[in-house]
C-alpha cells in the first residue's frame, strides 16, 4: 500500500466502488482501508502489548484484555490509527452517494501516515525472519531498509508533482515542459520519477523543472530539504553502522593479537606439541563461549517478565530434575523462579549467600584453610556436582571454609539462600529427597564433599522439626 495510495491520490481516482468506469485502484484502496480498519478495531484491541518499566527498564508481557485496551488507546498509536481509518469511512459514503468530491479524496493523504512505520530503525520480525532464513547479516538488511526508504520518498515526492500538475492544470505545470499534457498515466509517472529523484539527489535540473507555477516551486523547494535531511540521516547511520562493525574487527583483532602472543609464549618455552596443543585449544575457546555466555545473560535480562520465566524454565528444568527429582510443574517453576542467570569470569571467586547451579564451565571448590581441592563442579556432571552453596541454610558457626572459584568462563544460576530456604520449609520433602539422593551414592573422590552436604541437610531438616514442634 505504501506505492499504490500515492499513485491512486497523484491521478486522483473516484473513490466509489460502484457505477460505471469502475476501475481496480478504488477496489483495492477500499480493501486496504478495510484491512487497516480491522486492524485498528479488532486486532490491536486484542493483540498483548510490551509494557516496559521507565525506571528500571523492565518489560512485561500484557496478556488482560482490559489492560491491552488501556495501553493501547492511551500509550500506543490508537489517535494516528483513527485517523488512518478516516478514508475507509469517506470512501463508503462516497460509495453510497455514488460520487466523490475532491476534498473527499484528498482524504487518502492520511492514509499515509502508516508509511511512517517503514521506517522505523528497529528490525521488525518479518525482518528478522528474512535474516534467518537467508544468513544475512543487519549490515545488509540495514542498507535494504534504507534502499527501500529512499525508493519510497522517491515515489511519493513523484505522486506529489502529479497530484499539483493535475490540480493546476496540465498546460500550467511541467507537464507542458516534458510534452506531457496529453500522455498516459504511466508517461507521466516515469518523468515524474524522474524529475523527483533529480530533486531528491539534489544532482539538479536541465530537461525539466519546477518553473510553470508558484505551487510547484514550494514542493521543489521541500523535496529538495527532504533530501538533504534524508542524506544527512543516511550518512550518520553509516557512520554508526560502521563504528559498530569497526568495535567487532576490534575485538577480532585483540584476539588475534592475543593467540599470536601465545604462540610467541609457547616457543619461546619449547612447549611440547601436546601441551601446545591444550593450550591453543583453550584460548581459542574461551572467547566465542565468553561472547555467547554474555549475550545470554544480555537477552534474558533484557526479555519481558513472562518470557524471560518461560524462558528459564525451559534452561533450568532438567536441572532441577536432576536435584530434586521429578516434582510437579507448577513446583518445578516455582522453584525456577527464584532464580537468577549470571556469568562468571575466569579466575574470579564466587560471591558466597547464595544456592547455584551450574550450566556452563567448571567452578572449583577448594579449602583455603587446609589448601586443598575438595571438588570440581560442571554443568555436564552428575547431579550432585551441578550445583554448590546449600551451607548457607546452617548458621555460619557450623560451616566448613570454603570457596568457590571459576576455572572457565561459566554460566551459573544463583538464588539467595533465604530463598531455598523458604522453599525448603514450604516443601520439605525437597530437602529429604537430596538427602537421600546423597546417601545412595559411592564416590571415593567426593566423599569428603558428600559427606558434608550430608551434613548440611541433616542439620536443617533436624532445625526444621524442632522449629515445627515448637510452634514457630
């Protein structure tokens, strides 16, 4: 519709749909109306909208009707749709009246303000859609939109020098420059192309210009400050666009410059070739991991509430699963809601206060009063070396000394001990199924840390009765 409406408006087409001389622009401009009626009416007032908090930046997906209807009509584009509809409604009185007058058809100019979410700088999902279906990047999709953009300013400021030639007469415009005054619809359009994108590019005039009459200087005079302004915003995109593209080969550069230095590290110690071999290994896999990992964590925390816990259920579930054994649903997202996703770096030791359980990396759990490994932790391990952190349900006077430290870039989801600890007064079968978990397995080399978990939900669940039977 973005190239139809202009060039029904520029050779100012009948609008009603019955009568003789009927011709297709009138049927397909009703249905378009129609289409945009529906959608203002119908869809929008059952379609749920993203409600993004101003102070914290946090988005919700809003599903109640009542409150679709209040964001819509308040926040969203219902006033710009009202008026989009405008004439859909002239067009059926026209319709009925069986004729239209030109002031009722220049009513379609407002159907033009839905052109303006063309060019909006966002990728909408059609757009997204296309990058993955075609493995392209938003580089390409960004100089596609753009193309696009330009055509369509072109072609509308080209219905414009229509519609005045037409309203002012032919023999008083640029039409008697081009010897034009009599040609077909589809002559006149193309020198009309022509004589816009000229103004547009501001390249100039020379076979053709805005010079019969005053009313087609001012419109020569605006399309050319379109123009400008139109280039200016394309070269400062550019310019963003290709800051954004130089911060990546940045980034591919230092990582390059950083595999050369191990290499220069590696000769000059004579590493043997298997050694050598680990290490280009690690290096050359720590960065894509450390990327992915942080856009995960960047995506989640940038999604609605809704989603973002549709989400985590999806990533955490089997996790859960494997701790606590098969709960219910309802139990199971109840239990993933108090949780959080974060990104560890390399070396950094673990904030102690919370439960985690790990999905990417290894963590190490060490004694740094006895200076010793007491385990190693990975997301792909059985269930009893997936997660660390249940001393925090026992008072600080009874805990070992231990730290948590990342060996890799990990990916952890951490919740405050206070909240497994309602969770576990809640639902205490939970902390009695890991007990028992614990005590069927055999495993010389985490004795040590097994016999502490032992511990640890020995001493809570014993804390749990006496508080029950006390009353508390």
């Amino acid at each position: 519709m973005s190239v139809i409406e202009p060039f029904v408006i520029a050779f100012d087409y009948p609008m009603k749909l019955k009568g003789r001389g009927l011709s297709a622009a009138p049927i397909i401009d009703f249905v378009a109306g129609a289409l945009f009626f529906i959608d203002t009416f119908v869809v929008n007032f059952l379609e749920a909208k993203v409600l993004t908090c101003r102070s914290t930046g946090r988005r919700k997906l809003i599903t109640t009707p009542r409150l679709i209807r209040k964001i819509y009509i308040l926040e969203g584009s219902f006033v710009t749709d009202v008026i989009v509809s405008v004439p859909f409604v002239v067009q059926i009185i026209a319709s009925i009246k069986g004729e239209s007058t030109p002031v009722e058809r220049l009513t379609r100019i407002l159907r033009l303000l839905r052109v303006l979410r063309v060019t909006g700088s966002s990728l909408t999902t059609p757009e997204i859609l296309f990058m993955k279906l075609f493995r392209m990047t938003p580089m390409v999709i960004f100089i596609a939109q753009t193309l696009l953009v330009f055509a369509l300013l072109v072609h509308s400021v080209a219905c414009v020098y229509i519609f005045v030639a037409i309203q002012e007469g032919r023999n008083q415009s640029w039409l008697t420059q081009a010897d034009l005054a009599d040609g077909s619809n589809s002559e006149i359009y193309i020198v009309a192309l022509y004589f816009a994108t000229a103004t547009i590019t501001t390249v100039g005039f020379g076979d053709i210009s805005a010079g019969s009459n005053d009313l087609e200087r001012c419109i020569s005079t605006v399309a050319m400050i379109v123009g400008a302004i139109f280039f200016a915003y394309l070269v400062g995109s550019m310019g963003a666009s290709i800051q954004a593209l130089s911060t990546t080969m940045s980034r591919q550069r230092k990582f390059r410059e950083r595999v050369t230095r191990v290499h220069a590290f590696l000769d000059r110690q004579h590493a043997p070739t298997h050694i050598r071999r680990h290490i280009m290994s690690f290096i050359s896999e720590v960065e894509p991991r450390r990327t992915f990992l942080r856009e995960n964590e960047e995506i989640m925390k940038s999604l609605p509430t809704d989603l973002m816990a549709s989400m985590a259920h999806h990533m955490l579930a089997p996790n859960v699963g494997r701790i606590f054994g098969n709960v219910s649903n309802g139990l199971c997202q109840h239990i993933v809601s108090v949780f959080e996703l974060v990104v560890i770096e390399p070396g950094m030791v673990i904030d102690s206060g919370y439960f985690y359980v790990v999905t990417e990396g290894v963590v190490a759990i060490s004694s740094p009063n006895e200076r010793k490994m007491i385990a190693v932790l990975t997301g792909q391990a059985d269930a009893y070396l997936c997660y660390f952190g249940l001393d925090e349900l026992i008072p600080p006077e009874r805990r070992k000394s231990v730290r948590a430290s990342a060996l890799t870039v990990c990916e952890l989801w951490r919740a405050r001990a206070s909240a497994i600890e309602e969770i576990f007064k809640s639902h205490p079968f939970l902390a009695q199924i890991m007990l028992e978990k614990i005590r069927s397995l055999e495993d010389d080399e985490f004795s040590e840390l097994l016999a502490y978990r032992v511990f640890i939900l020995e001493s809570f669940l014993a804390r749990f009765v006496a508080m029950r039977e006390s009353g508390e």
